[in-house]
C-alpha cells in the first residue's frame, strides 16, 4: 500500500521522502514547510533550523554568533564535522552551545624561509631522473597490453515505480458534454482540467444559444427549439449561467410563439356612403358659456384634528423621548416621526405647537406628497402655536402620511392641530368639536397564501445538534476551502459533539418542505475519503428516517440537491446530513433554500459563479508586503488600507447602469472605512488609452493637473478594460505585452497592489477570439511569474456587442466585481489582523 502524500502547509507543494531524510523539509509548528518555504523564513528562523539540522548531523551547518567588536553585526560561520560531537553535548546539557568564528583574528603564520647553507640540487641528477620515469611509463604500457581483459562488473540495477500519469484532455471523448462527465466521475482527474473542459462544455453551449438569439430575431421559432435541445449541460453549477441564459431565450419563444398565435382582427367593412345633403340656410353659430371651473372641494367639517405629538410614536426610538406632560422633546441633532392618516379630502391647514429653551430650533412638516417651509421654533421656555406654510394643503381622500422633521437638540414638539381650510379659527387648548383620536390608517393584513402554489424561501440558519459553529471564511487560519459561490457568504462546520460521526442536523420546524425539498451548498473537505454523506429526515415521532445518500461529492463547493416529494411524513421536523465513517475533520455547509410543492432544482438556490480567482493567502501578503515595501511603509498590517482603491474601466462600461451601481455598492462595502462620508470623486474613472494619459498615470503632465493614480490616496487599483484595447486597433500581443504587463509591473513600482478584472467581453464578434485569448495570457503570467496578483473573473457575464450586454448580464457584471472585490478586501482585512 503506498504511503500517503507528504506536502507543504503553506504552498501544498509535495514534499520527498528524501527532503526529509536530509534535512531540507522541516516541521515548523508541526506543520510540514517545503525548502522553497523555508528559504522565505525570516533570517533568525533559518538559522535556528540550521542550528538544528547540525546537531543532528544534516548536512546544512550555518551558525550565527556574535562579534566582539561588531555587536549589531550579523555574523555566520561553518563548523567541522569534529565540532558536531562536542556541540551535541554541549546542548544535551546546557540547552545550548556556542560556535566561535573559525578566525580569531590573530596574524597569519609567516612561511619559514629555507637555510642559506642548502646546496642547490646539481641539473645532472634532474635529467637522470626524468629519464628513469620515461622508462618505467614504457614497462607499465607493456605490462598492461599483455594482460588480459577484465570481465565488465555487471551493475545492480534499483527498480523505479514510474510515476502515475497526468490525466491529460485526450484520456476522455473529444465530445465536452461526455468528456465533463467523465472527468467529473474520475478521483483522479486534476480540477484544472475538470475546469478547462466546463469551460470547453460552456464556449460550445453559448455559440448554440448565440444561434438560438439570432433566429428569434428572424422568427425562426423552430430553429430556436433546436438550438435549445441540441445541448443540455447538466445541473451543475459550473454551468449556470448558461443555463439561466437558456431559460430566457425558451421564455422569449414562448411568448414569441403566442404572438403569432393570436389572429389579427379583420379589417372593418367600408362604411355605406351618406347621402349628399341639400343646401340650406348658413348655419349661424349660437355663443356657447364657458363650463365653470371646479373649485377645490373643502375637507369635511368633520376632519378637525387636535391631538398630541406622542401620538406619531409607535415604536421605541432613540431620537426622541416622552416627557411628563406627554411631549416629545428631540434626543438627538436631529430626528423624524411619520404616521398615515386616513383624510376625507380638499384643503387642510396645519398647525403644530412646539418650543425651543436651549437655541433655536427648526422643523419641516410634509402632508402626502406637499413638504412645508421650514419653521423656525424661536428660543423661549413657552410654547407657541406655528402655521405652516403654505396655508392650505390640498390631498385626496383616503391614507395620506404626515411626517415630520426636526432640528435642534431639545426641541419640544407638544401637539398638532389638523384641520379642513373651512374652519378658520386658530386652535385652542378647548377640545370640544375636535377629534382627538385622528382616524389613523391601519395597514391591510397580506392576502392568504395559496398553499398549493411553489413556495421558495431561503433558509434562516438554525441547528438541532451542538457544536455546528459559523466559520470566518476569510481567516486563512480556518482552513475554509476556497471557490465558494457568490451569494452564499457564511459557512457553517459539522459537529461531532455528542455523537461519533461529523453531523449537521438542519431544523425545519419553521420551513416549508411538503411535496418539495432543500437545495444545499457542501463541501467535503476531504474528499478522498468522504465521497458521500448520509441523509435521514425527522418527523414528529422523532424517528429518523433514512433517504438516498448524497453523492458522489466532488473535490469543490457544489450545489446538492435534496428531494423530499417521496417522504410520507406529516412534517419534516429536521434534517440530518452526517459522515458514513467516523472521521476527525469536519465538512463544510453554507446557503441553503427549502422548496414546497415543486420539485427542487440547482437553480433555485440562486447563486453566482465564484468571482476572485483561487489565491494563496501567503503569496498575497507578499505581493502586499512588496507594494507597501515601495511605499516604505514600516507596518503594512496596520497602514495599508484597501478601502482606497481605484477603478479604471474602458468607457463602454460607462453606458447604463454598471458604473452607478457598483459605486453605489462600494459606498456599502467601505462603510467601516468612511463613515458618513461618500465615496471620493474620481474613484471610477474611464481609462483612455492616449500617450498623455498613459504618461499621467502616476505623476502629472501639467503644472496643476493630478495624476489619474495617487499614491497618497489610492492603494489598490483595478483594470477592468472589458476589451477596449481591440476597438482602437490593437493587436492581442500588442495588448498583453505592451499595455497589460506593464500596467502591473509600474503599479508595484510605485507601491499600489494591482488587481486584474478579466472580462467582461464587451466587444464585437470580430474581436471575440482576441479578448478571450488576452485574458488566457494575463491569467497565465501572473498565476507564472506574479503569483499573489488578485484576479476577478467577469467572463460569465456576456455582452451582445461593444454597445450592449445580454439581457441581465449588466447587473450580473457589476454583482460579480462586487462579489470578487468584497472577498478580496475582508482578506486583506483578515491578513491586517493576523500576527506572525
């Protein structure tokens, strides 16, 4: 049986047998670090590993000590093999040993010159011997060639275990569909060669559905339905997108179909000719009075409200407090209170009874749709009665909202006095005549749901068993596996805590799941002996019953389906995914939707392929450390801020609603950062590809004019060209060499971390095969010769032309840039918080 795999904890790279046995890979922590690891180490830690490979006879024998003269000079030597006994002792005892410089800094030896009375060796005897050794050169020749030959010493040969092949694209069916579900069911198929031929699956499907697109615009229905069924991908996540895409385009048919279903409507008959009439007296016109003008209809003489201001409060607020004699006195700088009414009507004044003791005070009343002027409360420690302007407010019959608005810590507002316009009077403390209970809307309770109709409804996550704890995806420290899809954002880890197999048991007692299921997001973790989980469902007699396993698991977050239409239970209290053997690791849950009266699908769960591209958390923090090194920035954990970043886009992006949006977004995702301020102007900015702009991009032109990238504002900046390079007349080399590679290498040079935004393709048809080829070979230098460098992958978001993208592809762009920067800025923020 062949040993298991020995790799690296920080780069997974595999370790020999022969790297340990010499030394090269060591255990750090008790954690497995490869050479190439090590040699990152800092220098103390080399050395104390180098110490340690000496005293166990290693062949790496460097020791750091210390210089008498130098104290703060860092200086190494090399002991002998004849020092490694003494230093063993030496450690064994004391629990440490020094290792002096092999110079002690004392003056070389002199040679000794030789005496003066030596006599000269005499030239005859020199030839004499020289001689002699040509003559036994000749005897050795002469011995050797009448000798025989030696029998050749046959060589002992090791037997070598040739190495299991690679699996490579040819080992499957050159069809992609069958080829993907090969490779999905092959353990030894590699995930980037599973990836490669989704994607292969995904290209072909699109080019059919880009078919599929032109025929409806030429109502070719029947082309459409072939088009549609001539490739189905599976129902995998891999393929979402074009299967949603899919889903559309059957959508338009249909309603396509049903138009041209629908009869035109017969043309009218002409109508009969009307006689010509005979000539007559001229018509004289007759004047006509002018229809009277409506006046506004005056309010009910019975909508005359007086009533306090502690009437607006339903819930408990922090902005305001109730005082003694029942008013609301203004907690805060600043605060509003809002109510619906129900009104008869026509024209209302308002009025509202307030004071102001500290500083003058302000307040804005609105009245359905018409806002006041704003009144000032004058400072004083009585109350007064303020109208608001203007004087008559003019609203239809039914719910109307009276919202109020306040300025001015301390502020009192006692009461308000609502009226139709056909009571003049000014109020007063007398409340005879007046309704002191205003009609006050109560909102409709929400139609019955039909229970036969699909109901879907995401989870609200909820455990029976203990121990089933959220984990924090982005500490590198929980071993969270990475690739999960957009918008399933928290992961949950099993439990075995009471039990002896890993389990998570799901309540349900809340959920809908009749005649349905559940769609659920797992992962193995260990997918090598955890290919399935084991499911069971829990009804009011609190008897589990068992259903299909799930499985086979495959080695990445996927999207699980759960059908429960066969379960004959009343309720389904829980459910109950656990391990089928006892295992110390845990799996891995995230987002999950419960389905009722439908059957349950991948789609329903509603998630969006993964957006930042797979990254290692050490090569990130050295590209970090690399541009904060330029910065000269002497604790990047504690300076470097994410939340400054730029976004330089092509200006196709600018048309719709990309741009809006994704600001919009971001404001939300650096609220930590900013506060109450906005986002700063210029964040998302066109890239324009000119001599001048390039030249500007991190130091200005002109006397005054700022570069398009500040190093003193800006951190992080994203390319997201989307293709712009091809519309002005490059070439893919030219792209990639000329503008692409140098973007990264001047961004670090000048201490700002590059991120790469691959996609979307929003180009023509013609310069389709360029881009896509572009952003081949931007993902392959940097995953090659800049590891660390974050990408963010909106390919999946597919455009129709430069001008346009496909239906609900604009928003799926933005979600996705949003989903790959999100993940990136709390990994850098969880990178800032761990301690080395």
């Amino acid at each position: 049986m062949d040993s298991p795999a020995l790799s690296c904890a920080t780069c997974a790279a595999p370790i020999s047998k022969e790297e340990l046995a010499q030394g090269l890979a060591v255990r750090v922590d008790g954690r497995l670090v490869c050479p190439q690891c090590v040699d990152a180490l800092p220098g103390e830690t080399q050395v104390r590993i180098n110490q340690v490979r000496a005293v166990r006879g290693f062949e790496v024998t460097t020791y750091q000590v210390a210089h008498a003269r130098h104290p703060r000079l860092k200086a190494y030597t090399f002991t002998t093999a004849a020092n490694q006994t003494h230093h063993r002792r030496e450690l064994v005892h004391t629990g440490r040993f020094d290792a002096p410089l092999l110079t002690t800094g004392q003056a070389m030896p002199q040679p000794r010159a030789l005496p003066p009375h030596r006599p000269a060796f005499p030239p005859i005897a020199i030839a004499g011997a020289a001689g002699l050794a040509v003559v036994a050169g000749i005897v050795t020749v002469l011995s050797l060639r009448s000798s025989p030959t030696p029998a050749p010493v046959p060589r002992s040969t090791i037997p070598v275990t040739a190495p299991k092949p690679v699996r490579q694209r040819v080992d499957f069916a050159a069809d992609p569909l069958i080829a993907w579900n090969e490779a999905k069911r092959d353990p030894a198929c590699p995930s980037e060669l599973l990836q490669a031929i989704a994607k292969e699956t995904t290209d072909a499907r699109t080019a059919q559905l880009d078919a599929a697109e032109r025929a409806l615009g030429e109502d070719r229905l029947d082309a459409v339905e072939q088009y549609l069924a001539a490739l189905s991908p599976p129902d995998d996540l891999a393929f979402q997108v074009v299967r949603d895409r899919a889903t559309v385009i059957a959508t338009r048919r249909t309603e396509a179909a049903r138009a041209l279903a629908t009869p035109e409507p017969s043309p009218l008959a002409p109508a009969p000719a009307q006689p010509t009439p005979a000539p007559t007296d001229p018509v004289v016109a007759t004047p006509v009075d002018p229809i009277p003008i409506e006046a506004p209809t005056p309010a009910p003489a019975g909508d005359r409200m007086l009533f306090p201001a502690a009437a607006l409060i339903l819930d408990k607020t922090k902005e305001w407090r109730v005082n003694a004699a029942g008013a609301l006195v203004l907690a805060d700088d600043s605060g509003s209170l809002a109510r619906t009414v129900d009104l008869g009507g026509g024209d209302y004044q308002l009025w509202v009874q307030a004071r102001s003791s500290e500083h003058p005070g302000s307040l804005q009343v609105s009245l359905g749709k018409r806002t006041s002027m704003p009144v000032v409360i004058k400072q004083g420690r009585s109350d007064a009665w303020y109208r608001v302007q203007p004087d008559t407010v003019t609203v239809p019959a039914g719910p109307t909202e009276l919202k109020l608005v306040a300025l001015g810590k301390g502020a009192t507002i006692l009461a308000f006095y609502l009226a139709a316009s056909a009571h003049p009077d000014a109020p007063t403390s007398e409340r005879s005549g007046f309704t002191a209970d205003p009609p006050w809307n109560v909102p409709k309770p929400p139609d019955a749901v039909d229970p036969t109709l699909p109901l879907i409804a995401e989870w609200t996550p909820r455990f029976v068993n203990a121990g089933v704890v959220e984990v924090d995806r982005f500490d590198e420290r929980t071993r969270v596996p990475g690739g999960l899809p957009g918008g399933a954002s928290a992961v949950w880890e099993s439990s075995n805590k009471g039990r002896k197999r890993h389990a998570v048991v799901l309540d349900l007692s809340q959920d809908r799941v009749e005649n349905g299921g559940l769609v659920i997001i797992v992962h193995p973790v260990r997918p090598t002996d955890r290919a399935t989980l084991l499911l069971s469902v829990i009804g009011d007699d609190d008897k589990p019953l068992a259903l299909p396993a799930l499985g086979p698991l495959p080695v990445q977050w996927s999207t699980q389906i759960i059908d429960l239409r066969s379960v004959e239970l009343a309720r389904v209290k829980a459910l109950v995914i656990e391990d089928v053997n006892v295992l110390s690791t845990s799996f891995m849950v995230s987002k999950a939707v419960t389905v009722a009266n439908a059957a349950p699908t991948a789609a329903m769960i509603g998630v969006r392929p993964p957006a930042l591209l797979p990254i290692a958390a050490r090569d990130l923090e050295r590209v970090i450390e690399a541009a904060a090194s330029k910065r000269r920035m002497r604790n990047w954990r504690r300076d470097f801020a994410p939340a400054q970043m730029k976004l330089l886009i092509g200006h196709q992006m600018q048309a719709g609603e990309w741009a809006t949006s994704v600001r919009k977004e971001l404001k939300l995702l650096f609220k930590d950062a900013l506060g109450a301020k906005d986002l700063p102007n210029g964040t998302i900015e066109t890239i324009l590809l000119n001599n001048e702009w390039l030249n500007g991009m991190f130091k200005p032109v002109a006397a005054g004019a700022e570069p398009v990238i500040d190093p003193l504002k800006h951190q992080v900046v994203c390319f997201c060209t989307a293709g712009v390079e091809f519309p002005i007349g490059l070439t893919e080399p030219q792209a990639f060499i000329n503008l692409w590679i140098k973007l990264i290498d001047v961004s670090i040079e000048h201490g700002v971390l590059p991120v790469a935004v691959l996609g979307p393709n929003k180009v023509d048809a013609l310069d389709a095969p360029q881009v896509e080829q572009l952003w081949r070979d931007v993902e392959a230098h940097l995953r090659r010769s800049r590891p660390g460098i974050p990408m963010i992958d909106l390919r999946p978001a597919r455009a129709i032309s430069y001008d346009r993208f496909a239906p609900n592809m604009s928003d799926l762009a933005a979600q996705l840039f949003l989903d790959g920067y999100g993940e990136l800025y709390q990994r850098i923020k969880a990178l800032k918080a761990t301690v080395r």
